[in-house]
C-alpha cells in the first residue's frame, strides 16, 4: 500500500512509520503544522507543533530513509479543534480536544487529502490494535494498558478506520524506546508528550480566560453547597472542573468537616455547587452525537471509558435518540463535553459525547 | 520499500544549481594547498596571490574596480552588510539619515535586517509597491524619495526577483537616486550571469552575489561596493577585506567563486539564449497541458530561467510532492524553513490572494537543464495538477 505515515517528531510515530516500511508499504512521511504561530505553541519536545519537533520528525524520516513534507492544517486545526475547544468551554462544558483532532484532523483532513493524493492510508504512533473481524475492522485496546489510546481514537468511524493503521499497538513502550534506539532514531530518549498542544504552558484556565475574553460565560459567582448557601466565590466558573477539590478557597467550613469537591458548574449564573465525593458519583450518562466504529448498536453491556487515562466502568448502554449508558460501577468527576468511549471487551463499539449525568440518589 | 530508479529532473536552479567543472577544479586545486593569505611568507603570498587574481578576475567581468570586491560568506553576509553597514555609516554621517527605501518582494536576507533595522536602530523603512507583475511602481520611489530626501540612507532594490524572475527597473532607481545622491544597493544574486550584469555602468553604489547560484561553492559570495560608500564592519577582528569583512580568507572557495563568476558572465549571452528557449518550451507546454494555469510575473521583463505558475484550485504543496514522487524537483518558493510553510510574501505583494499564493509553484531552469527535463514536467504536470486537485483538503 502506499502510505502516509504521520509524524509529529515523537519517539511513537517514527517507529511507527518505520514499522510500515518493513511491513512492505511505500510510505511517504508528513508533519502537521497546526499552528500559524508555531511559537505560540507549546515548545520543546513536549507537544507536538514546535520548529523543533517538525526537525525531529523529518531527521527521523531521513534516517528511515523515506520522504517526508510538512502539511499545512494551522487553518483547519484552529476552526475544528481550537475554535471547537473555546466554544465548548464557553458554553460550559469540558471537551477533549485531541479526540477532535482525530476526529476532525489526523484521521479526517489528512486521510482526505492523503487518498486524494493516491495514497491507500494514513499510519500513526497509536498504541491501539486493528483486527478485521466479521463485521469489518475492529478497534481493540493496546496490548500495553498504561498506554493504550483506544479512547482517542474513539470518534473513528468504520470508511476512517479501514484506512489507518496503527503498528504499534501489538508492543509495550518500553520496547518501542528500545526499538527506536536500534534503529538510530534520535528521538528514542524524548519525552512522552502531555496536555492540550496549543496552551503552550499547560495553563488551560489562564489559556481560556485570555482567549474567551468576552465570551467567558461568567467571570465570577458564587459558591455554594447543596442547600444552596454560599461557602464562597470565585473568579469565573472556566477555571472549575467537576471533581475538582483544590482550590476551592471556600471561606465557611463544611459542617462535617470533610473535603469538598466541584459538584456541579452552572455557567450562565456562574454558580459553582460543591459538596461531599460520594455525591459525584455518577451512574448513568445520556450521550449525543455518537460515532460507532462498526454498526450502530441498539443495546449492549460492556464498558466505558470516560476520560484519556480514565479507567472502566461496567455498564448498559441503549441506543435511542440518545445514547443512554447506565454505569454499574459509579464514576466521578464526570463532565458534560467529554467523551464516553464504549468498550465490549478491548473492541471499541464507538462514543458519544456526554450532554448530562445522572447522580446517585443522594 | 525503495522507489524504482528514476531520473531526477532539477528544476530548482533558483534555490541552488550544480558547480561548473571549472570552479570545481579551480577550487580543488586549492584544497591541498596550504598559506593564510594574511601571511607574510611564501605560502601566505602563494595564497594572497589565487585571492587577488579572483577578485581581479570578479571586477574584469562585472565591471568594477578589484578593490571594490568585498568577500563574503555569501549572499545574505553581503546583504546584511550592505544595509546595516550602509545605513550605519550613512547615519553617523547625518543623523537625520533614518529612512530605507526598498520593495516588497525582497529576499529575505534584504527583508529581515531591514525588519532588524527597523526594530532595533529606529530605522524607518518603507517598502514601495510593485505592480501586478511585481516590477517596482517608480512613481512611488520617486514621491517617498521627494517627500524628505535628505533623511534616506538609502535604498534597496533587487536586481531580479527570485520567485517570479521579474527584472526590475535598476536604471530608473538609479537616475532618480542620484538626483537626490542616495545611494543604491541591489541584490543581483539571481542576476549575474542570467542578464548583463555591469557595476560600473548600471550606476549602482553596492551589489550583491554569491557564489552558488552561479555554478561555485556554498559559502561563499560578495559585496562589490563602491570605494567613496562607507561601510560599517559587521565582524571584527584580522581587519580583512578593507576592514569591512575580518576573517581569515577561504582561499579555495574564492577560487572556485571566481572561475564560476568568469565563466557565467562571459558565457551570459549563449546561456540566455539557450535556457530561455527552454523556458518558453516550458511556459508553453505547461499552459497547454493546463489551460487554467496562470504565468506569475512579466512576461517579457524576466530571468531567462524562470518560470513561475498559479495553478487554480491546486495547493501547491500537494502539487510539488507529487511531482517529487515523479523525480520532478521543483519550488513552492514559499519560506518554510520556520517548519510552516508560509503563502510567499512575494506574490501576497503582488496582490495575490493567500489561496493564488499557496496554489503557486516555480520551476528555475539552469546550465544543466536539458529538453528532456521540460519535456519530462509537460508530460508529469497534467496528471499531478488534476491529482492536487482532487486532494485538496
């Protein structure tokens, strides 16, 4: 097959594209630059968007021996996924902006772009498995669990999946570090990347209140507890996530004495709910926009996986107008604006956005 | 897996073009030789001697005096010379000498000093407009010029663009700069050797070239500056090259620098003749395979190697990869050396939209290019446009 290995400079995607061409595939490297401004842009080896890492990408596929070209994508990237993210916090909700990018970019824009070119697919450092199975290709989880991105690549529909390929799912990372040591690749000792790309110091609240501007949804409110007394207030809901516990500054102690955490954020009047942790628990989810990476489901039990390094949660799910999960194990610090990722064993079924949660009677 | 042999087809003269075997030998010759030209002794004259005759040999063929020959490390030394150490020395002079007149389709080895200039020396520089075909609008030379002479320390403008190849009015910059006795840089490395290129009788005060667009070695280029222009040092140390330029001189690539100059220039005519049939061989063809695509640039005031297109609803990215997988090299001419390709400032100042500037591509042909390298893009360029377009995100 011919083709394009995406490579962002990190230690993952070159083995990745170097793994593709001993596979026999005539494969041509790229690195997106998704930032107009690529100082802006987190810098160093940590994200994935500095002159920096755009170098390393292309010393990599001159050691792998193949061609690489920088991709252009700053435009789409900032109204799919930048413009996206700053939407949806002003709108109150907490979004996923690497599911995004897959969703809307690498496995979109560039798989588009790529099989406009005559290319046959788009290979990445993903650690997740592709298996073809009865009904097509499959999703599964990695076989390396602390690094397995099953989750990010949740949004991938079946025509999107059929042409990527990830070949590093099937080996732990501490062989892929080694894998890239002997095979020259400079990038072997880089550090694994982290956080959101384009807040470049990992300051997301500063990042949006500098951003949103105006178009905070509030830039103060109240802090109140269930009964509805305010213990406090703050300096615009953005900077709160539910579940959060630290920095609350509440100034009226809980009458028991135990920690508070963010219950619930209301961004239109900017109050913020706190309370005990076992009022977080969530135990059903109503999901929207799902994306199935094989046929839609009407009913199944399985499990989701609610954040990146979220862990399982058995559950119900049923497929309406809505997809409702009903979650056998509570989760905590569940947020509207991110996403359910539905698992039946390590197969991804596919994933919805969560619009509300539903609370364990308190 | 290895892409079957192919024959590559160079068409990116412009960004760099092969050493003629001339320079290459006159420049090996060297290499075993030792002797720093700074030296008293006999090895130290040996070598003094290769660097005298090369510059003697630069001025014969460029018209201008040896002593006016400052060697440099290439082009962008040289352009960086002439502006800041122009426009130092001219306003130690007068410090009301604070304006810099120069164009927007520069190079950006004249852009950023004067962008450097600008921001750190409190320099005010204007850059004029050209027209649709990127020629410098004289007219507004002249009304920025007449609005405050006495406060120009001078004015910048390329002999010949490296984009689009469209020549620019040297003469007439020249004529009105010396009615008001302004000085005049032009950065002719795309010019020597494509079109007659003469210091003396063009008129202008410093010139820049460079050795490896010509048919010499990287790294190696000069200034010819006029001996009344002061000019500020950049580097200091040995008080080489009149003290404008200290370092210790690179003796083999002056050499090769040399015999590369004294062949371009002397074989300018026969070359011109030669690649700019092949280069309306290749407008030609181009325009016929793609009846949309545009010609950027003059039609009649322009490098005889340049051939410059916008291919409507292509990007020109996608374009130029797919000709690389072809064998076929060629230029978006676009600055991406900052990782993100940027629309060139070149055709934006030309008053082309962002989208006509990235679906642009140039093809530069040079002293090796053959019928069969033309022959091969007309053949390639059909196909891979519809491709591009097909893949346009």
């Amino acid at each position: 097959m011919r083709v394009i290995a995406a490579m962002s400079g990190g230690v993952d995607s070159a083995v990745a594209a170097a793994r593709a061409v001993e596979a026999g595939h005539d494969v041509t490297g790229i690195h997106l630059a998704l930032a107009r401004n690529p100082a802006s842009y987190r810098s160093g080896a940590r994200g994935c968007c500095t002159i920096e890492d755009a170098n390393d990408a292309r010393r990599a596929a001159d050691v792998i021996g193949i061609p690489f070209y920088v991709w252009d994508l700053s435009e789409r990237f900032h109204e799919d996924v930048v413009e996206d993210f700053m939407d949806e916090y002003a709108a109150g909700r907490t979004p996923n902006p690497c599911l995004r990018c897959n969703e809307r970019i690498k496995f979109a824009a560039v798989l588009d772009r790529a099989l406009g070119l005559g290319f046959d697919a788009v290979a990445t450092g993903h650690y997740a498995v592709l298996r073809t199975g009865a009904e097509g290709v499959e999703l599964h989880r990695s076989v390396d669990a602390a690094k397995d991105q099953s989750y990010v690549l949740g949004v991938l529909t079946q025509d999107q999946l059929r042409h990527s390929l990830f070949p590093l799912g099937d080996t732990p990372k501490p062989l892929v570090r080694a894998e890239a040591a002997r095979r020259g690749l400079l990038v072997a000792d880089k550090p694994d990347s982290h956080d959101i790309c384009f807040v470049a110091d990992g300051d997301n609240a500063g990042w949006l209140r500098e951003k949103l501007g105006n178009r905070l949804p509030n830039t103060g409110g109240a802090i109140v507890d269930e009964s509805g007394a305010v213990v406090g207030e703050h300096e615009g809901t953005v900077g709160f996530t539910i579940g959060q516990r630290r920095g609350l500054r509440l100034g009226v102690p809980a009458a028991d004495g135990r920690p508070r955490f963010v219950l619930d954020i209301e961004p239109v009047s900017g109050t913020v709910t706190v309370g005990p942790r076992e009022h977080l628990a969530v135990t059903g989810i109503s999901g929207i926009k799902p994306r199935w990476c094989g046929a839609a489901p009407t009913a199944l039990e399985g499990t989701v996986q609610l954040r990146a390094h979220g862990g399982e949660h058995r559950c119900r799910v049923t497929v309406g107008e809505t997809v409702e999960i009903e979650l056998l194990d509570p989760a905590y610090g569940i947020a509207p604006g991110q996403a359910a990722v539905i698992y039946d064993g390590t197969r991804v079924v596919g994933s919805a956005t969560i619009a509300s949660t539903r609370r364990a009677a308190a | 897996m290895s892409r079957p042999e192919q024959r590559t087809v160079y068409l990116d003269h412009a960004a760099t073009t092969p050493m003629v075997p001339a320079a290459v030998a006159a420049m090996t010759a060297q290499l075993g030789e030792v002797g720093n030209a700074s030296s008293l002794h006999a090895s130290g004259r040996r070598a003094r001697r290769v660097v005298e005759e090369s510059r003697e040999t630069i001025a014969s063929v460029l018209g201008c005096r040896p002593g006016e020959v400052v060697f440099t490390s290439g082009g962008t030394e040289a352009d960086n010379l002439a502006l800041k150490g122009v426009y130092w020395s001219r306003r130690a002079a007068d410090p009301g000498r604070v304006r810099v007149l120069s164009t927007g389709v520069e190079h950006h080895a004249v852009l950023d000093p004067l962008h450097w200039l600008a921001t750190t020396e409190g320099a005010g520089v204007e850059l004029l407009p050209v027209d649709r075909d990127g020629r410098l609008v004289v007219d507004a030379l002249r009304a920025a010029l007449e609005r405050d002479p006495s406060s120009v320390a001078l004015i910048s403008v390329m002999w010949a663009n490296n984009e689009v190849g469209t020549l620019q009015p040297i003469a007439e910059v020249v004529e009105l700069a010396g009615e008001y006795g302004v000085p005049v840089h032009t950065d002719a490395v795309q010019a020597v050797g494509a079109v007659p290129v003469d210091f003396a009788a063009a008129g202008v005060d410093a010139l820049t070239l460079t050795g490896h667009k010509v048919g010499g070695p990287y790294g190696v280029g000069a200034l010819l500056v006029r001996r009344e222009l002061g000019v500020t040092a950049l580097l200091h140390g040995g008080g080489q090259e009149r003290d404008i330029r200290s370092g210790t001189i690179d003796v083999p690539a002056i050499a090769g620098f040399a015999a590369a100059v004294e062949l371009a220039v002397k074989e300018q005519a026969t070359y011109a003749a030669r690649v700019g049939a092949l280069r309306d061989r290749l407008i030609r063809g181009v325009l016929a395979a793609v009846p949309d695509a545009e010609l950027t640039g003059s039609p009649d005031q322009r490098l005889p190697g340049n051939a410059h297109f916008s291919f409507p609803g292509c990007e020109g990215d996608s374009l130029l990869m797919l000709l690389d997988a072809r064998g076929i090299e060629c230029s978006t001419g676009s600055a991406c050396s900052a990782g993100v390709p940027q629309p060139s400032h070149v055709l934006l100042a030309m008053g082309r939209s962002e989208a006509e500037a990235r679906g642009s591509l140039r093809f530069s042909l040079g002293h090796t290019s053959t019928e069969a390298d033309v022959d091969a893009l007309i053949e390639a360029i059909g196909p891979c446009v519809e491709r591009a377009r097909a893949a346009r995100a």
